[in-house]
C-alpha cells in the first residue's frame, strides 16, 4: 500500500505536468491561419520548444517548419513595411519629374507656336521664305532637352551666324554675296557685334534655363532610381533572426498579441538598415540641390522668361541690325573687300517693280519689337511658381529619410508597441521591460547593437547608390552655376561656354549683359544647310567624372 504523502506528491507532479502541458495554443494556430498558413499545422497545446532555433527554447506552439517558415514572414513584412513607408518618395519623384518635363516639353512647343504665328502676322513672306531657319533652332534645343547631343550655346550660335548673313543680304539687295564672302562676314561678326549685346543675352539665358531644365528632370529621374534601388534589398541572416525574435516568437509563445517593446523595434531596425543610414549624408545635399536648382529656375535661371523672350530678342536683333546697317555694311566691305553687284532687274515690268519695292517697304516697316499680349504665354495649365512650390513640399520632408527610417518604422502599430508602453510589450524573451540602449545611427555605432551583429564596411550595393548619389549631385551643382557636365571639358579646349557663371556675376531677372567678352563667340560654320543636328560629342568629361568620384571612394574604403 502507497503512504498517502508519496500519493498526494505524485497526484500534486500530474497535475502540475497536466497544466503546462494542457497551455491552449488556440491564439497562436489562429494568427498563423490569418497568414494564410495552415492552422492545423500549428499544435494544438504547447510542447517543449526544445527544438527552436530562433526564439526561447521554452513550452512553444511552433514547430520547427512553423519557425522556418515565419523567419521568411518576418523577412518578408519588414521589406514589405520599408517599400510602404518608402512610397511617398517614389510617389513625389515620379509626379514632379512628370510635371516639370510635361511643362518643359510644351513651354519649348509654345515659345516656337507664338513665334511663329507673330512672324507670319509681321514679317510675312520675309519670315515664310526662312522659316527652315527658326526651326532648325527649336528642333535643336528640343534635342539637347529631350535627349542631349547638341549645345544650346553652339545651336544658338549657329543660328544667330545663319540670321546675320540672311539678314545682312536683305539690307544689301543690290550685291551678291558668293558663299566665301559670307563665310567672311560670319568670320567678322565677333568683332562688329551686328546684333549688338542681343546676341549675349539670348544665348545666355537660353543656355542657362535648358541646362538647368534638363539636369533637374534628369535629377528628379535619378532620385526615383536611386530609391527603387535602395528599397529593393535583400535581409541579412542574422537580420532575419533578429525579425524572427521581435516580430513572431511571441507567436509562438503562445500570445500573438503581443508587441516588442519599442527600444528593441528601433535596435533591430538599425541593424537591419544601418547600411541605408549611410547614405544619409548624400542623400541630403542631392536633395538640397534639387531645391537649389529649382529655385534658380524660378529666379535667375528662368525659363519661363528665356522661352518668353526668344521672339523678342530675334525681332530686336533685326531691328538692331537694320538700324545700323550703314555701318555694319561698311566695316564688312572693308574688311571683306567689296562684293560684286547683283545682276541687273531691268527687265522686269513696272508692275513687278512696284510690287517688289512695297515688299520691301512692309518688311521694313514690321522690323519692330512685340507687345506684352503678343508675347508666348506659359505651358501645361501651370507656371514655375506653382511647380517650385509643390517641388518644395514633396521634397523638403525627405531629408534625413533614412536616419529615420527605423523611426517610421517602429511607429507602427504591427511592428512594436507604442513607446509609452515599456513594462506589457515583447523584449526578446519575454513579457517585460527592455534594458538594452538603443544605439546610434550609422555603420560604426552598430558594433554596439545587442540584436543584429552588422559589418562595419558599406556592402557593395550600397557604395553604387552613394556614387549615383554624388554624380547626380554633381550634375545639379554644375547646372546651378549654368554648366552641364557633358560639355564642361570641351567648352574647356575650345574657350565656349554653355553658360558658364563666373562667381563674380550678379544674376539679376533681366539678365544684364557682362562687360566682358561674348560667352559665345561665333564660328564659321559648314556650309551643308540641310544641317538640322548640332555636332554630337561624346561625354568624356561624365565618365571622367564617375573615374574620379570612384577612385576617391576607394582611397577613403582603404583608410
């Protein structure tokens, strides 16, 4: 007969071992269905966890393919949640840059429209005889906007040598002019300034507003890459252990419900990006030249106001040349000899006279400037006022985006609990506060981190998207000053600027001439008119520039 104490102590262990064992995983099978996992797969009592590898090798409600397979749920929520937070960014790049090339591309179609349509209205026949002229220069600033290959200084330059020798054949109908003689005329122009300071302006301001046009298109189309990259990563194994442990062990202690504590949400998170932290610094000054370059192309750089005044600047330049034709004429006989004269008209009738010399007399009479009404209006349904401001308040909340990440982050309501609640939340292991310090941002500072273990080195990837950062950063820095980096080393040889800003300069909003030398000084041009294209250079200087940038970064990765 069993006495009745070794009884009662075997009664009192069943009981004990009965209730532990019993422990309902009814809540955790559940919230494993709610993935879309199989409930029956989870036990319906706890058991020994033993087998864990993951979470605290207590009483579980996981099996090990349970913690396999919510290691790869943890992984997959915390890109999932860093693509959700990341959205505005890709959402406010990808609007803007739609925005500013749609009113760039129709404010180039608009400037061309009106010119043409006031042309018609005042030079008439004049205008439709050259009318290939005007569009040969729209047709080239529209390929160096859209695509590049063709400089904005040199296309105006061009045109400017072509209007002058057209327009200096007018004024002169009695010689003819044979093509080396106008070829020495070209030649002279640097010298008589026949448009006067015109011819400055126009190529300055022309050349300023697309550079500064296109690099911010070509930024805002950087920085949505530069995202989409950095968002599209790949989790870590020991961050993935350390999502496992903060987001889906309480899972398998059976209480689902349960949040990590906040400080152990932000350590995890940090460890886990602490290479997206890197690109911080970058990140910033890129987005502070958008805005920079944006407000330059609402003031200085305005390319409202360069569009707006290319009909302008081209009938005052005709005006400008008429007025001083005497003179101008004058000096090219002296310096290019004296041209032989046109072939006698006699024969033709009275009539035919007549009506030649009313033509001329209406040409001359319409050499004129334009009024305000008549000038081209803006594009788009919108101005450069409005699309700076919305530019300024899609992109000034992005600084420090990075840094704080983990913040966004751990502000969710799935991935901890709120930062108030430091006693009831998850800290690793169980139901109480988290002790650990939560550590500083960046590479260095994560040696420190008590969740994720981080090299101490950026990883490959993320030393691409540092180098697209700092060449598209550069290319903003360039254009703020009037420079684009596919023609800075040529312009360089051949002393040409495209729009080159001396630091010295004032940028006022009319733009008043330097007393310096021309910018652009005319060159003598093949004689193919049926040229539409600039000449295409290829952009060594850009790939100079990425050689130099890369070499830097890896002299800094050595020390």
């Amino acid at each position: 007969m069993v006495p009745g104490h070794e009884l009662l102590s075997v009664v009192l262990v069943c009981v004990l071992f009965g209730s532990v064992n019993t422990r309902s995983c009814s809540e955790s099978r559940r919230a494993y269905g709610e993935r879309g996992y199989s409930a029956s797969a989870a036990p319906i009592n706890a058991m020994s966890g033993e087998h864990l590898r993951f979470c605290p090798r207590d009483y579980t409600c996981c099996t090990s393919e349970m913690e396999e397979t919510l290691v790869r749920q943890s992984e997959a929520d915390f890109l999932s949640s860093v693509e959700e937070t990341s959205q505005f960014l890709l959402t406010s790049f990808t609007h803007t840059h739609q925005r500013f090339d749609e009113f760039f591309r129709e404010l180039i179609g608009v400037s061309e429209k009106s010119m043409n349509q006031m042309f018609i209205k005042t030079y008439g026949r004049l205008y439709t005889q050259n009318t290939r002229l005007f569009q040969q220069l729209f047709t080239q600033l529209r390929q160096y906007y859209t695509g590049g290959g063709v400089y904005v200084s040199e296309a105006v330059s061009d045109f400017w040598t072509e209007l002058v020798e057209r327009v200096f054949t007018l004024l002169n109908p009695h010689y003819h002019f044979s093509v080396e003689y106008l070829e020495c005329v070209s030649k002279h122009t640097q010298q008589l300034q026949p448009l006067g300071e015109l011819q400055r302006k126009l190529s300055t301001q022309l050349s300023r507003a697309l550079i500064a046009a296109r690099a911010l298109v070509l930024g805002l189309s950087a920085g949505r890459d530069i995202v989409n990259k950095a968002i599209k990563f790949s989790v870590s194994a020991d961050c993935g252990k350390a999502l496992m442990r903060q987001l889906y062990c309480p899972l398998c202690g059976g209480t689902p419900a349960l949040r990590s504590c906040h400080p152990l949400c932000l350590n995890v998170m940090k460890g886990c990006l602490a290479n997206h932290a890197e690109l911080n610094t970058e990140w910033n000054r890129f987005i502070d030249s958008l805005l920079s370059l944006a407000e330059r192309l609402n003031g200085p750089f305005n390319v409202e106001l360069a569009a707006d005044s290319v009909a302008v600047k081209i009938s005052e330049a005709i005006m400008h040349m008429q007025e001083n034709s005497i003179s101008i004429s004058t000096k090219v006989f002296q310096g290019c000899g004296n041209p032989r004269p046109a072939p006698s008209r006699n024969k033709r009738s009275p009539r035919e006279r007549e009506k030649e010399r009313k033509s001329d007399r209406d040409s001359r009479k319409t050499f004129r400037t334009f009024s305000p009404e008549e000038k081209p209006t803006t594009a788009a349904g919108t101005n450069m006022d409005r699309l700076v401001l919305d530019l300024q308040q899609r992109l000034r909340p992005m600084r420090e985006f990075w840094v704080m990440l983990p913040h966004s982050l751990c502000n969710e309501d799935k991935m901890a609990a709120d930062v108030t609640n430091e006693e009831r939340c998850w800290n690793g292991y169980t139901r109480a506060r988290y002790l650990m310090s939560v550590t500083a941002d960046g590479l260095v500072n994560q040696l420190n981190n008590p969740e994720v273990d981080v090299e101490s080195s950026p990883d490959i990837r993320t030393r691409q998207i540092l180098m697209e950062l700092r060449v598209a950063t550069h290319r903003l820095t360039l254009a703020h000053q009037g420079v684009d980096t596919d023609t800075i080393q040529s312009d360089d040889e051949d002393g040409s600027g495209s729009g080159l800003v001396g630091a010295d300069e004032l940028y006022r909003n009319d733009w008043p001439s330097s007393p310096r030398s021309p910018a652009y000084p005319y060159k003598p041009r093949p004689r193919d008119r049926s040229r539409v294209n600039g000449s295409v250079r290829s952009p060594l200087s850009f790939l100079s520039l990425c050689l130099s940038l890369l070499l830097s970064l890896v002299l800094q990765w050595r020390k």
